[in-house]
C-alpha cells in the first residue's frame, strides 16, 4: 500500500513538471505574439495600458497588451536579433571599423554572433528609460502634478521601447546597404515624428488618464520631457562614441 502511495506521489511530481514546462513554452510563444499587438497600442491608444501602469494587472498581460518590464525586454531581443540577421551585410565594414577603433561593442560582438555579449552591452539602454521615468516624475513634482514613481518607470520603459521600435529597425537595414537621399529623409522623419508627436502623445495620455491630471498639466509634462528625452540621447549617443559601442 505505501508502494502504490510513493508511486502516485512521482507520477503527481512529474504531471506538475511536464505542465509547468508546458505552461512555460506556451506562456514564452503567446508573450512574442503579443508584442507586436503592444506596438499598435502603444502607438494609437497609450490609454489603454493605464491598468497596466497602476498594477491592477498582476500576470504582466491586458489582453494584447504587455506590461511595460516586458515589453521593453521583448524590444531589446528584437532589436537584436534584427541586427543579428543582418549581421553578415556589413561585417567587413563593422571589423574595419574596429581595427580602427579598436573598439570592442555590439556592432563587433553581433558582427561576431556573440548575442549574449551584445545583451550585456544593451544595458546602457534600460538606464535611459530609468532616466526618462525620472524625468516624467520630476516634472510632475516640480509642476505639482499627480505622479507615482513606480508608473513613470513604467512611461520610460513604453516610451523608449516605441521609440527605437520605430527607427532602429530602418537605421539598421539601411546602414547595412547603399543609402541615399531618399533613405536619409525617411530616417528624419521617422526620427522626428517618433520624438515629436508619438512620444509626447504617450506621454500627455498616461499623465492625463493614469495620474489623472489636467490637460494643461499633462500637455506641460509631454513637451518638457521631450526636452529631456532629445538631451538624453545627446548623452547616450556621446556615451556610445566614447565607448565604441
């Protein structure tokens, strides 16, 4: 009898094993689905993510929509592995470049395959969202506006996530081939309409429907963190020239 009990207690330890793996790759292959449903979200109506800000969602997942620590992990690997595929267009290019720099970054360590070693060096990037968080709580502090420190991480995280999902995909494909006039006009006004009416948009509509703030506020809060934002990407791209990245 405690035989034929033992034996149920293994058959019961190994049904969990195999369904939480089961749970996990099914969990892994919906989160991927799910990213790009995200992007048009965070592009056309940022309001919706408001119960995922406030942390009403507790699964990280509104329907469709990801929660910003997610989303903006998913951004980095995506990124990545664009850059990873094309990775063979200009490695000559990228490795001339590093015999002259002697320089060490991901451009080298995806020209390599190296992904892991190009994760690491993306780091810099989660900083830049913490910066922006903070950029949004300061101003609402400053301006007396209603704020949360734990939702204005989570505005930096979307705002970064949808800015480079934006212009890195084009700024990598065209780096990699003949570019042109026509090229370097659309990378402009990628760039601009991404940092001048995208992200303020986001912006102005978590303060206003997560934080519950005025329009004025909101709109004040929108356009002085843009401010911010172009200046930290002064700072990043300085740090990335100095650092050969």
């Amino acid at each position: 009898m405690g035989a034929q009990l033992d034996e149920l207690d293994i058959d019961s330890e190994d049904k969990n094993v195999i369904g939480g793996i089961d749970r996990a790759i099914v969990n892994i292959g919906l989160v991927c689905l799910l990213i790009f449903p995200t992007y048009l979200f965070l592009i056309l109506r940022p309001k919706a993510f408001v119960p995922l800000l406030q942390g009403e969602v507790e699964d990280g997942r509104d329907g469709l929509k990801l929660g910003p620590g997610i989303t903006f992990v998913l951004s980095i690997l995506l990124l990545l592995a664009v850059a990873y595929l094309f990775r063979g267009a200009s490695a000559a290019d990228v490795a001339a470049d590093v015999q002259a720099t002697n320089g060490a970054g991901i451009r080298q360590a995806l020209s390599e395959g190296n992904l892991w070693r190009s994760i690491i060096l993306s780091l810099p990037l989660y900083f830049i969202a913490l910066m922006i968080g903070l950029f949004v709580q300061t101003l609402h502090l400053i301006l007396r506006q209603k704020t949360d420190l734990r939702q204005s991480i989570g505005i930096g995280l979307y705002a970064l996530s949808t800015f480079f999902i934006l212009i890195v995909p084009f700024g990598i494909t065209s780096e990699n081939f003949e570019t042109g006039g026509m090229q370097t006009g659309i990378a402009i006004a990628i760039f601009m309409i991404s940092s001048l009416v995208i992200v303020p948009w986001q912006i102005f509509s978590f303060s206003r429907h997560s934080f519950g703030n005025k329009i004025w506020g909101a709109a004040l809060v929108a356009g002085l963190t843009v401010i911010l934002f172009f200046l930290a990407i002064i700072g990043l791209g300085y740090l990335v020239s100095r650092l050969n990245l």
